[in-house]
C-alpha cells in the first residue's frame, strides 16, 4: 500500500515520489502496489469524481491532477464484484481487531447501558487468540480508559493533544 500522497502538479515530482513507494514495497516482498490508502480506515482512495463540494473531516480528498498523475505513473483502477466473498469467507479467521468507536449517547449515561455493551464485547471477541486494539482514547477519558480496565485489556499506548501559544 502506499498513502499520505502530496504532490505538486509536476509530473517529475509524481514520478519520484511513486517510483520511492513502489522501490520500497518491491524490497519488502510485495507484488502489488495500492493506493492511495492511509492508515485510517476511513481515508482510502483517491476522488475521481465529485471534487465539489468541499471535503469534509476524515474523508479523502486530492486535487483532480493526482488523477492524471496516476494514470501517467501507470496505475489502473483496482477493482475486486469476487472481493466480497473473499472477506466473508475470511471473516471466521480474523484474530485481529480494532475498535475504533464506542460510546453511549448522552442521556443514556448512567443508566448501565455502556455496562451491558462491554459485556456483549468482552463476550462475543475475547478469548486468549484474539488480540483487539481498542483506540483512539484520550488519557483524560476517564470512562472510556475505566471500561477498558472492566473488560481486561490492558493499556498499549497513551494519546495527548499537545499545544502551546502561535505567537
């Protein structure tokens, strides 16, 4: 996979930059190179179409020449209709997950429902050979770092938001 793909509208530029990747993925064995596709799950592919209105947070956005340069690189559509039975039949062998999202709307704070949630996690996804990644929490999120102590885990890594004046 390659991503993070900024570029000026100079094909040169393009060239090196994708040339980098695929070099790169080419001595770590890979056969094939994909892309764009960040680490978040929600910023894969590039617009091809539809570049009005304005992007929104967390959605991919790039200029229309990226789409250009891409095509000049070589780099086709990659389209899986088989893909989709591919990731169901795969499904059962999953043994690592990430929880991205889980919270309890606000007036249902206090009322147990977060505790039945966690519960029906705890006992639908862990077991001694799954390894789930619950994240993104803030170290100031007291609920959400005490439920994950309730459901066992234990903590990997500790996010901060960090900043100081401009001027």
């Amino acid at each position: 996979m390659f991503g993070y793909y900024e570029c000026p509208t100079n094909e040169t530029a393009s060239r090196l930059l994708l040339d980098a990747a695929r070099v790169w993925l080419h001595e770590q064995g890979m056969s094939t190179m994909r892309g764009p596709w960040s680490f978040v799950s929600q910023e894969w592919g590039a617009v091809v179409e539809g570049f009005e209105p304005q992007p929104v947070i967390l959605a991919p956005y790039n200029p229309p020449y990226y789409i250009d340069q891409f095509d000049a690189y070589g780099l086709k559509k990659n389209k899986r209709p088989f893909g989709w039975l591919k990731l169901i039949l795969g499904l059962p062998k999953l043994t690592h997950y990430r929880l991205f999202a889980l919270g309890v709307t606000p007036e249902y704070h206090g009322k147990a429902v977060d505790s039945l949630i966690y519960r029906a996690l705890y006992e639908s996804c862990f077991s001694p050979d799954i390894r789930m990644e619950i994240n993104y929490v803030l170290e100031d999120n007291g609920p959400m770092n005490n439920a994950i102590v309730k459901l066992g885990a234990k903590p990997l890594r500790r996010y901060r938001i960090f900043e100081m004046p401009a001027s």
